[in-house]
C-alpha cells in the first residue's frame, strides 16, 4: 500500500503507467527522496530542429514549391527534405521529414484531384442534361417483366 492509502493500482491508473513503473518510483522516493524522481530527465533523443527552424521551414513551405525553385507547386517529401537541407544544414529521410510533417508542424497529406487535361466540363454537363436521360431509360420500361432470370416477359 502506498501513503495516503493509495495502491499501487490505483496510483498507476492515475498517471497512466505501468504497475511496475509505479512501484519503482515509490522505491526510488523511499530511497533518495524527490531528488531519484527529478534525476530521470526527457525520454528520447533530443529533436535536431529548434521551433524556430520548424516555423522557418513552414514559412518556406508555405510560398510554394515554384517560389523555392521546383518545375511545379507539388511538394514531395524529397522536395521538402531538399528545403530543409537548404535552410538546416541536416539532412533527413523521406520518412524523418514525414514525422517533421505530421508532429511538430501537424501538417497532413494531401492529394491533388486527377483530371485529364482535355477535360471539358461544359460537354459534360451538356451530354449529363441531353444524353444520359435518354440512355437511362430502358427499353420497354412500360411492359410487365418476366421473373425467370432465362427467359424475357
């Protein structure tokens, strides 16, 4: 039983951990007191890019691939990992850069809508008014069917 009447449950589920880490913080704490709990210090490796760095490059980004001197204004996960190389001096993979995307900065993927360059939305809309009625219609939509699958009514 922990202090204050607590188990080591209840104390877990409070904070979100593991029994196990629980109970050995409280063994750390009984040993050296808060100075065992503080000493842990940030899990993980420290991030290579300052916030300052992340909002440069979202700034950058921001004006267009064409304004940072690509052919189009798709950006591409190598393209900004080129962007980032430029303004950094780090080099990172498809899949860092991707992570640089999604968590510091909370961009998302997006995809450009895929239409044929001879497209013509007015001949749509004209052959969706005039034509498409008229091959909707079935032939002897009036006429009685037949329910046998082989054989016509």
């Amino acid at each position: 039983m922990f202090r204050r009447g607590k188990s080591q449950a209840e104390v877990a589920a409070a904070l979100g951990v593991s029994r196990t880490a629980a109970w050995s913080w409280y063994w750390a704490w009984c040993e050296d007191g808060k100075k065992a709990l503080s000493a842990a210090g940030r899990a993980g490796r420290l991030p290579l890019l300052s916030d300052e760095q992340i909002e440069e490059i979202g700034q950058t980004l921001l004006k267009g691939a064409r304004a940072n001197g690509f052919p189009t204004d798709l950006w591409t996960l190598s393209r900004v990992a080129e962007v980032i190389e430029s303004l950094t001096g780090l080099s990172y993979s498809e899949s860092g850069v991707w992570k640089i995307l999604r968590q510091p900065m909370n961009w998302s993927r997006q995809r450009p809508a895929r239409r044929a360059l001879e497209r013509d939305d007015e001949a749509i809309v004209r052959w969706m008014k005039k034509e498409w009625p008229r091959i909707k219609k079935a032939p002897g939509a009036g006429a009685p069917g037949s329910s046998s699958p082989t054989r016509a009514g």
